[in-house]
C-alpha cells in the first residue's frame, strides 16, 4: 500500500510543484514584454512625429521657394518694361515691346482638338456588296 501511495504522490506532488513555476514564470515575464513593446510604441511615435515635422518644414520651404520665384519673375517683367519705355526709340517700337511683353505673361488658353465627325472608325472585318456571299457563308470561295 505504502509503494501505490509513493506512485500517486510523487507525479501529484510534480504537478503542483510545476503548476506554481509556471504560474510564477507567466506573472514575471508578461511584466518586461509590455515594458518593451511601450518602448517600440514610444520609439515608433517619436519617428513618427519627427516625419510629420520633416514634412511640415520641407512645404513650408517650397512655399518660401515658390514665393521668391514669383517676386523674381515680377521683378524681370517690371525690368523689361521699363527698359521697353526707356530705351524704345519711337512711340509704336515701345507699343510693340509692351505688346509683346504682356502677351508671353498672359497666354490665351489653347482650342481643344475634335475629332472630324464624317471620319467612320476602322471595321474588323471586310466588306461586301449586298448580294455577295459572307465570309462565313458555307460556298464562300468556292468556284461553281
């Protein structure tokens, strides 16, 4: 009797001894996973945070680019007219000029292309006259 309690006890007693690391194992290691994966979430924010700010600077240098390039193409117009009234001998030699100068900077917008309407689209398949047989006729090309 003695032997069949040793072989119930020492497997009973195995189970509770592994039943306890297990549960003291799972209660210390899900403590350092969150630690870490707070750490990626908080590393990922920040990149993420510096991108947005990365982006923010890089229009707002493209408006400041764009802006200057507006003021520097004025200033050339403003350039060009006034050597036109400056150094144009004549009355009608600086209406030209001028003429020529607000024309390049206001373009009239282009026609739209149309097709010709009388143009009939291409066919898949060759023609025939009314009485003539099909090419899917059964005597097509054959001679009588």
């Amino acid at each position: 009797m003695e032997h069949s309690l040793l072989v119930w006890l020492l497997p009973t007693l195995a189970l509770i001894a592994g039943v306890a690391i297990g549960f003291l194992v799972a209660r210390l290691l899900p403590n350092a996973a969150p630690n870490s994966t707070q750490r990626q979430l908080d590393d990922i924010q920040e990149r993420f945070d510096s991108y947005q700010n990365e982006v923010v600077t890089h229009f707002n240098s493209t408006a400041t680019l764009v802006k200057k390039l507006t003021q520097s193409y004025q200033e050339v117009q403003d350039h060009l007219a006034e050597g036109a009234n400056r150094l144009a001998l004549d009355e009608l030699t600086r209406q030209r000029l001028l003429a020529a100068l607000h024309s390049d900077s206001v373009q009239a917008p282009r026609e739209r292309l149309t097709p010709p309407r009388d143009q009939e689209p291409p066919r898949d398949y060759a023609p025939k006259t009314p009485n003539a047989p099909g090419m899917l006729d059964e005597h097509y090309g054959l001679k009588k």
